[in-house]
C-alpha cells in the first residue's frame, strides 16, 4: 500500500494520535466480574489508511489505550510505502546517527534495538528502499552504505517484518529470504 503523507516518517504518537478513532468495548476472556462490567479494551484506528490494532490484556483501558497504539505504529510502519529517491540515496541524517554514531564507523543495522524509540522508522525506511530496487537486498544495503548480511540479519531479527519483505521479493519475482538458523 504506498501513501505519500509526511507522517509515515515520523511515526511519533504526537502525529499519528490526531488522526486516529478510538472505542472502547468490554473484553472477553478471563478475568472476573471486573472485566465483564468496564469497557477497558480498546480498538484504535488510523482514519487515512483504516489500519487498526486492539489490545484488551489489561483490565487498565490506558493501558490497552498505550498497547492499541503501539500496535497501531507497528501496522503503519509494516503497510505503508513512501516513494523513495535511490538515484542517488539520502540517508536521513538519525538513521546515520544511530547506525553509525561514530565517524568513519560502518554503517550496522545490528546496532538498532527493536526497542529503540527509532525502530519503526527504521523498519519503514528499509521496507520503502526494498520496494524501490524492486526486492533486491544487496541493492538496499548498498544504499544505505551497509553489506547485504548485515541488512539481512536486521530482517531476520522481526519474523513480522520478514514476511513483509518475502511479499516484496515475492512481488518483483524473487525468492523469499529465509528465517535466521538459531
């Protein structure tokens, strides 16, 4: 699904919570008489693409309200494609800042967490350039200043981001890349 807005960059909350639908609804499962009388579960949708995430674990609806959310973050960065230039490739300066903090340093995707602040914006971003050099990982790594085991590692850490990647590759033709041996 490609969508040209600016916010698909920035998956901070501040932009994405304005432009989301939230209800509330009583969750099933277990949980006792409390859970049958509040409406603590909670669905968040994204009006623009219509992706939406739910999370009723917690009896606390900030809580579910805060895991919705996330979820929701982890959706738009996984569905949604923005046009990038490769020709040539201008890495955004935080993806050079957390990939290679010191200058001179090699570019490692291994270096980013999945619990960084940034990850999905990394996910979004290697996702656009695998689309744009039509599933081609060594052409990716290349533009990012990375090698093609490094980029691939970083793919086969999130099996959910792996398989958006196979649906890219498998788009342009090509075999889908394999889970990483443990």
């Amino acid at each position: 699904m490609n969508h040209d807005s600016s916010y698909i960059r920035e998956l901070s909350i501040e932009r994405v919570v304005p432009q989301c639908r939230w209800e509330a609804f009583r969750g099933s499962g277990p949980g006792g008489q409390k859970r049958n009388k509040t409406s603590s579960a909670v669905r968040v949708t994204h009006v623009p693409t219509g992706l939406s995430a739910t999370a009723s674990e917690s009896r606390s609806q900030a809580e579910n309200r805060a895991k919705a959310l996330g979820r929701l973050r982890r959706r738009i960065a996984l569905a949604i494609r923005q046009n990038v230039g490769i020709d040539p490739f201008e890495m955004p300066p935080w993806f050079v800042e957390i990939a290679a903090p010191a200058t001179g340093q090699k570019m490692r995707l291994a270096r980013v967490s999945r619990r960084h602040e940034r990850y999905l914006d990394f996910v979004a971003l290697v996702l656009d350039l695998l689309t744009a050099v039509e599933g081609s990982v060594s052409a990716a790594a290349g533009c990012v200043g990375t090698g093609s085991s490094d980029l691939v590692a970083f793919l086969q850490r999130d099996e959910k981001l792996l398989v958006h990647v196979n649906q890219i590759r498998s788009h342009f033709g090509l075999k889908p890349l394999g889970t990483r041996h443990r």
